[in-house]
C-alpha cells in the first residue's frame, strides 16, 4: 500500500522579472541566460510571504482533490526557505487553510518534493493515514546573492502542491544523499551570539556551477534507469518525464544519454527558473489542468540539489 | 591514440569535421561553450575511465589531451 494522486495545486507570486530586468542588476544579458539555462523570466516572492503562495498552492489542490481541509491527516512540507526557522511551513500552511492536522517539514532542497513523497508512501504504508497534504513552497530569492550573476539569475519562487490517498500508483522511488556542504550550500542565520568562535561566512548560497552540472546530469541517468527498472518497467513504456528544472542543459544532456524521445520531457524553467523543489510539482499542476495526461500514463520524476541529494520515482497517473 | 579518440567523441558530439581538429584548436572554435565543455568531459571520463577536476582551465583540444595522458598515468 502506498498512495495514488487525487489532486494537484500551484501558486506563483505576482512580481515577475525578465532577463531584460536582470541586466539592470548585474552585469548580464539575455542571450546568456537564455542559450545557458533556457530562462527567460522568473517570479520572485517580493510583495508577498512565501506561506500565502504555499497556502494558495495548497487550497487549489483540495479543491482539484474535491477534499476539504478537515480531511486531511497529514500536511508535509519540503522546503528551505519558509518564513521562519520555526514555526515550520507546514505549520503556517495548516493554520491558513485552517487544517487541524499534524504538519511538519523536509528540508532536501531541490529533491525535497521527492523525499516527501517517500515520508508519505511510509505513512500509507503504516496504514493509518487516508489523505496526505504535501506542499513544496521556495522562495529562493531570499537566498542568492543578488551581486552575484552566476546564481542570481538561475531561480525563482513558487509553491506546488499534491493531495494523496492511500492507493497503489507509486510503482518504484530512490533516495539518495551525498554529505557535502562545498559543492552547493546556503548558510543558516548567525545570531549574535556574545560568546561566537566561529567565523562567519557570506550569508548567501554559493555553488560551483560545472561540479553541480556533472552531477545533475550523471544524477538524472543513473536515478530514472533505476526506478523505470525497479518497477519492472522499460524506458519505452514511460510516457512522461518530470525532470528538476535547474537548467534547460542538463535535461537535454540527460535525454541525450537517456534515449527517451525529448517531447516526453516536460519543462517549465522558460517561465518559473530554477523554482527548487516546487518544479516537479509545477510541472504536475500545469500537465493536470492542461489535459495532458491519460488515465494510467506512466510519469518518471527525477530531482537532484544540494545535500547533495537526488531522487526519482515511478508514478501512475490514475485522475 | 588519445587525440583520436578524443576527435571521435567531439564528431559525435556535434558533427564537426574530424580533419580540422588538431591540439590546437579550441572548443570556442568549435563552436563549444563552457557547458557543452563540461559535457565532453563526462564523456572523456566515461571513455578513458577517469576523473577530470573542473578547475584545470581547458581551452583547447591539447589541453584535454594532456591531462588525460596524466591522467592515466
Ligand atoms: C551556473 C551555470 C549556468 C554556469 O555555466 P558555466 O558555463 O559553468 O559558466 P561559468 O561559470 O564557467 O562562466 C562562463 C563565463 O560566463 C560568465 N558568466 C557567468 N554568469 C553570467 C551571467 N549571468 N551573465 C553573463 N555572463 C556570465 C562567467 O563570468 C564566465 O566568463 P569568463 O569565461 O569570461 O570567465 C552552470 O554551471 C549550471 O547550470 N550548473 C548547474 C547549477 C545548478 O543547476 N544548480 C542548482 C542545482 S539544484
């Protein structure tokens, strides 16, 4: 017993940014963006808290679950930029839309959408939880150095979110985690601390870039080869996949080496950037209400971010 | 040979004509940017078996051939 997906959500926040709008900031340009990550504008979470997207995210998916708030049993969110250290997100969220569940946080970054599906499938698995609310909400733009162009441009906000029922549609998931803080960080708050040994470091994320790219890519190949055969399945059959939307690049560099038909990948990093762990959700909500998927389509999800952490699976569409 | 193999790897990779290549000719002349780069690398290090740092600076063709002999070494 695990679970089947009844219903999907998403929120962006209002302000949008252009590549155009960028190049006022920093010493960039669209060309670049566009032909080294296939960005052309993001949303940033500037005229609102990251919960109201998160909670907006989350009461679109009862609706299209046709559940209310009171069913719920559980609310998970993944996330690394909620408003507060605590309360957690997935606490806000609950008051908000006023849910009387337990709630909590997982914090994967980029593969927190992924991770929390797996903390779900236990509690289905366990057999006392009907409906589970997970939320992936990021608000990245709180988190770059906005001086420094070789991040600033790669993200943007958002919130997407998933209602589950017990049922039996995940067909196969993989975590992974790779302890490492010098590839890809962003650091905690500080304090002022009177009694402070520690030297304090640039309170924004840093990353290096190439080492991240090699790692995606090789990432996105080994996990999807995995989980498709894990569930007893050939690539052939799979008819969607849902790829971490870090850069345009990457997922084409991973279908090359895949051998999956490229119009089975679905992308949203033109519009939205890098919108860390709400992009698999993003891609979810937008393919729902668009019609695109089949009853019993097969869908391949595959993130990777900091941690390092990676994460696929294997999912029937039964809506 | 190193550089034969190497050329092979960039002719599938893009097409370009293998007879123009030679140590000195560089990935921008190639019509290769950074990433495109980084991609080759993974290749190189999934033909030859070995592990390239991002941080050794390869502009031309020689330069990769080189830290690949080293390499395996
Ligand atoms: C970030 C990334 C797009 C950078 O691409 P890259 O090809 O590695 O770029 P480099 O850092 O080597 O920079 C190449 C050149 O472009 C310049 N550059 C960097 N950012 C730029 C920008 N926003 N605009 C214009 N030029 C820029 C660099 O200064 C450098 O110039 P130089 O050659 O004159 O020194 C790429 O490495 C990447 O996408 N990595 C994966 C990151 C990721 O996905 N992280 C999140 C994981 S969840």
């Amino acid at each position: 017993m695990n679970f089947s997906i009844l219903g999907t959500g998403s929120a962006l926040p209002v302000c949008i940014k252009t590549n155009d709008d960028l190049s006022k900031i920093v010493d960039t340009n669209d060309e670049w963006i566009s032909t080294r990550t296939g960005i052309k504008e993001r949303r940033i979470c500037g005229e609102e808290p990251l919960s109201d997207i998160a909670s907006v995210a989350a009461s679109n998916a009862l609706e299209n679950a046709g559940i209310n708030a009171a069913d719920l049993d559980l609310i998970i969110c993944a996330t690394i930029s909620g408003d507060y250290i605590t309360p957690s997100l997935a606490c806000i969220i609950q008051s908000k839309i006023k849910a009387t569940c337990p709630a909590f946080d997982v914090s994967a970054a980029c593969t927190g959408f992924i991770y929390a599906l797996d903390v779900a499938a236990g509690y289905f698995a366990r057999g006392k939880f009907k409906k589970i609310l997970i939320v992936a909400a990021d608000a990245m733009s709180k988190l770059i150095d906005w001086k420094d162009r070789a991040t600033c441009v790669l993200f943007g906000d958002a919130a997407g979110a998933v209602v589950l029922t017990a049922g039996d549609d995940l067909l196969s998931i993989k975590l992974t985690a790779t302890g490492d803080a010098t590839a890809l960080s962003a650091p905690n708050v500080t304090g002022n601390c009177p009694f402070g040994q520690i030297p304090q470091t640039q309170p924004y994320l840093s990353m290096n870039g190439q080492e991240i790219y090699k790692f995606a890519v090789s990432a996105m190949c080994n996990d999807i080869t995995d989980v498709v055969n894990e569930a007893g399945l050939t690539k052939d059959q799979i008819d969607y996949v849902l790829p971490h939307q870090a850069n345009i690049r990457i997922i084409e560099a991973a279908q090359k080496r895949l051998k999956m038909a490229k119009d089975k990948y679905l992308t949203n990093i033109k519009s939205y950037g890098n919108t860390s762990a709400v992009s698999i959700p993003l891609l979810l909500d937008d393919a729902n209400r668009s019609g695109k998927f089949k009853k019993g389509d097969l869908l391949a999800l595959s993130a990777f971010g900091a941690g390092l952490t990676t994460g696929a699976c294997v999912i029937r569409w039964n809506k | 040979m190193t550089l034969d193999k190497v050329k092979q790897i960039l002719v599938d990779y893009n097409g370009c004509d293998a007879s123009e290549i030679t140590k000195e000719t560089t990935f921008e002349a190639l019509g290769l940017d950074s990433l495109d780069t980084v991609e080759l690398i993974m290749s190189f290090e999934e033909e030859f078996g070995i592990t390239i740092d991002m941080s050794e600076g390869m502009k031309t063709i020689g330069d990769i051939v080189d830290i690949i002999d080293n390499a395996k070494k």
